[in-house]
C-alpha cells in the first residue's frame, strides 16, 4: 500500500500530497510521492509547542477559470416593475445565466403544492402549448387586476443630464412615478408643454412642470387656473383626493412671485396656506418648492411638533410663502409681534382641505388667524384688535388679497361660510369649482 508522505513549505504554492486524495506514484523511491498544484500549506502550532499543517487552495497565476455559459438572451424575461413581487424572482424560476430556469407561468413559491418537483418538470415539456395558454391568461388576469391608475398611465420620456429617464405618469396618483426626476436639476425635455401655453405661467414655472413631467393640467387645475391667475376674484374649489388641488391653488401664488418686483425690505409674506395636518404641510411645501426649483422663493412650513426654534428661524428668514398648520402659525404669531404685520400683508389666502380643518378641531385657531389678518380688521383701544365689516376700512399696505379655499367636498359649514363672507369686499365675486366626483357646486356667490 502506497504511503503519503508530506513535503510542502508554506507559501510555495505546492504540497506533496493530501491526506484522503488519492495518490498516483510518480517515482518508486520515495514511494507513492505526488505533486499537487493549487494548494497551499499553514502552520498552525498547539499549545505543547506541536504543530499542525493545514491545506487550503490557492488561486493559481495563469490558469484561466472555466468558461461561463453566455447569457441566452431569448431566454430573459422582462417584468413590469408594477407585477414585480419581491422576493418571487426565484420562484418564478427567472433563468440564470445558465438559462436554467423554470419558464415563468407566474406560479410563487407554495402555489404548486402536492405537485413533485420532477414531474411538474416533465409536464412543462409534454404540455408546453398549454403552457403558453396559461401564460397569456395569466398575463390578461394580471392586467385585469391592475389599479385603474397604473392602468392609465402614461409613460414619459425625460431627457435628464444626458440621460433619457423613462417614467410611468400616473395622472392624479400622489407619488407618481415622475416624482423621480424632482430636485435633479434642468431637465431639457422635449415634453410638449402646450397644454399650458393659454396660461402664460412664467418660463421658470413651466420649466418646473416639465422636470416634473407634468405635460398637461389635471381637470381641477384646468378649470379653476384660468380664473385664479387672471382675474382678481376668490376661489372655491372641491375636487377628489389627489387630483391635484395643491396646483390650483399653487401656481397663482408662484406667478405672483415669478413677475413680482424686485424685493424690498418692509415687504410681507406673499402667500399664506393653511392646511390641517403636518403631513399636509409638508407635501404641500414640497410639492410647491419642486415646481418653484428654477425660481428664487422661499417656502417654508410651520407645524406642529417641530422645533419651535427651527420655526423661529425660519419665520425670521422672511419667507414668501408660509406652509402652515393654524395651531403652530397662532402660537408664532402671538409671540413674535413682528409676524403680524408681515402676514397682514399676503396678498394670497389658501386654505386647503377645508372640510378637514373645520373638523380637526381647528376651527378656533384658524378663526383667530382670519381675524388677525382680516383686511377689514378695526383696533380699539384697549389693544385688542377686533373685526368689523361694516365700518373698518382695509389695511393701506394691500388692498387686494385673493382668497382660495380647496377641499375634497365643498365646504357647506356655516361657520367658514361667515368668516369668509366677512372678509372679503362687498362687491367681490368668488368663482366655484367642482369636479367630479366632488358634490356640486353651491356656492356661486358668497357675497
Ligand atoms: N398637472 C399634473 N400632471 C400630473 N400630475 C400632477 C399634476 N398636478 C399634480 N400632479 C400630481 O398629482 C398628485 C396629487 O396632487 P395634489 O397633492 O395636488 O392633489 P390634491 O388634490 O391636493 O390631493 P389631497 O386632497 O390629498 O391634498 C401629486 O403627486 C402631484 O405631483
């Protein structure tokens, strides 16, 4: 019987032989001597000073690895991002680089019970037309479940930095797909922007629309935009849950800012948007920086459960328009006596989600800020400044502010209705509108 008998030194590379490898004798004297390449040799030494030789494999310098299989092209499968289910890949048997999978009949993991492996296997090739049939219903039914929304998306193409950046737009969807291509800098698409020519918004503004890929104005923005951006008169507008009110009301008050002249020190805050959660402030104040990216205007939010010094702050840095939620905007306005006065003068009241802000219990703070900033304020003497519509003139610093009020139903609460009603002049008209599914319109005129 042939006796292994070791030979090697420690980084070399090369070792005489292997215990449990067969040996093949290369010479009868030592006998049953063997040269391995490819293996390495460690010395691990014991604690009564023995030691222990240990092999492991090395890369060797030169030998090529084994060839791959190429990858098969006309065995990838493309997925939709939308049917994509994470962690299903494996399952669906999506072919390797070898092309050794499974062809996807959309079956998950555990979907297949009682079925084996192999014959599952053998059935694939017997019955392979009937598995094209599954496919394509599986595929119909996949369709046929998609939302509504994903099933209306359009899908745009964005010229980014060189780059051509492919998204799916969701109209009306909070989080669109385009939202992608936000904050990324210009974005020289050739999105056809015609759709909102008839508007004249400012060239920053459609600059920001189209880096948002928002190609065309949703119904609500279509219908109440026109109005708002010329004429001088108040807005009510009821339209469903991301339908995209925030711009209705939004790109007025940056037009304003957008062909506004140049700042001056005493000027006031231009915009004031109260909305009933912090949440909401801050989609909003997002929503409305993304489009206002190629502008110089500062939008900020002041909420709840924030740092009061970071509001402070931000107070301080004179914004042009002011996110708000009532209870925070009150507790700032009444410790700081110098954000009264800079607030009186917004030329733009939006309340957005009206109906929820009656509701939330918010109703008290945002009455004590639409008598704080009322046009038509009256002081008394005793500090207190009270409102009157009937005999207080308005403030000299504005003589007109536009009053936009945006909720999902339209706003029927009496006690809105009346602030509103006080605020605003006699003569002025407030345009309503409604799309569908929001309740009709009832309030043509509120004064
Ligand atoms: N013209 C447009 N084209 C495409 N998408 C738009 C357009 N305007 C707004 N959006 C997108 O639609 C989504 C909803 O818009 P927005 O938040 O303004 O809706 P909303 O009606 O205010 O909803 P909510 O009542 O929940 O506040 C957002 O993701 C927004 O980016």
């Amino acid at each position: 019987m042939a006796r292994a008998r070791v030979v090697a030194e420690a980084g070399t590379g090369r070792v005489s032989s292997l215990p449990n490898q067969k040996l093949t004798p290369v010479d009868e004297h030592p006998p049953s001597l063997e040269e391995i390449d490819g293996v390495d040799v460690e010395y691990v030494y014991g604690p009564g000073g023995g030691k222990t030789i240990k092999f492991k494999t090395v890369d060797q310098p030169g030998k090529k690895p084994a060839p791959r299989k190429p990858f098969d092209l006309s065995q990838m499968r493309f997925i939709d991002v939308d049917d994509f289910v994470e962690g299903q890949t494996a399952a669906k048997g999506i072919p390797g680089p070898g092309g050794a999978g499974v062809e996807d009949e959309g079956v998950g993991a555990g979907e297949n019970d009682g079925v084996d492996a192999e014959e599952e296997v053998d059935a694939e090739v017997e019955e392979a037309p009937k598995k094209k049939q599954k496919a394509a219903k599986k595929k119909k039914k996949v369709a046929a479940e998609k939302p509504e929304a994903v099933k209306n998306a359009e899908v745009v193409d964005l010229h980014e930095g060189g780059f051509l950046v492919r998204a799916l737009r969701h109209p009306h969807v909070r989080g669109s797909g385009t939202s992608l291509t936000a904050h990324r800098g210009i974005v020289t698409s050739d999105l056809d922007m015609s759709a909102w020519e008839t508007l004249s918004l400012a060239p920053e503004i459609i600059s920001g629309l189209r880096s948002q890929g928002f190609a065309t104005p949703t119904e609500i923005q279509l219908r109440s935009l026109p109005v708002a951006l010329a004429g001088d008169r108040d807005l009510i507008g009821a339209a469903q849950t991301g339908s995209g009110k925030t711009l209705a009301f939004g790109l007025p008050i940056l037009q304003a800012l957008a062909v506004r002249p140049p700042a001056t020190e005493d000027q006031g805050c231009t915009a004031l948007i109260l909305v009933p959660t912090r949440e909401l402030a801050m989609q909003v104040t997002e929503h409305l920086v993304a489009i206002a990216k190629f502008m110089r205007v500062r939008i900020v939010s002041i909420v709840g459960g924030m740092s009061l010094q970071k509001q402070r702050r931000q107070i301080a840095s004179k914004p042009d328009v002011i996110v708000a939620t009532p209870g925070r905007l009150w507790e700032l306005m009444q410790e700081d006596e110098t954000l009264l006065p800079r607030i009186r003068r917004t030329r733009f009241l939006a309340i957005d989600e009206a109906d929820r802000m009656l509701e939330s219990g918010h109703f008290k703070d945002l009455d004590h800020i639409l008598n704080a900033i009322s046009l038509f304020r009256k002081n008394t003497t005793d500090g207190d400044e009270k409102d009157s519509t009937e005999d207080a003139s308005p403030d000299a610093a504005v003589q007109t502010r536009r009053t936009f009020i945006f909720s999902a139903t339209l706003v029927q609460d009496g006690r809105l209705k009346q602030k509103l009603k006080s605020r605003v002049k006699k003569n002025k008209r407030i345009a309503t509108f409604a799309s569908a599914p929001a309740r009709a319109c009832e309030w043509h005129r509120c004064c």
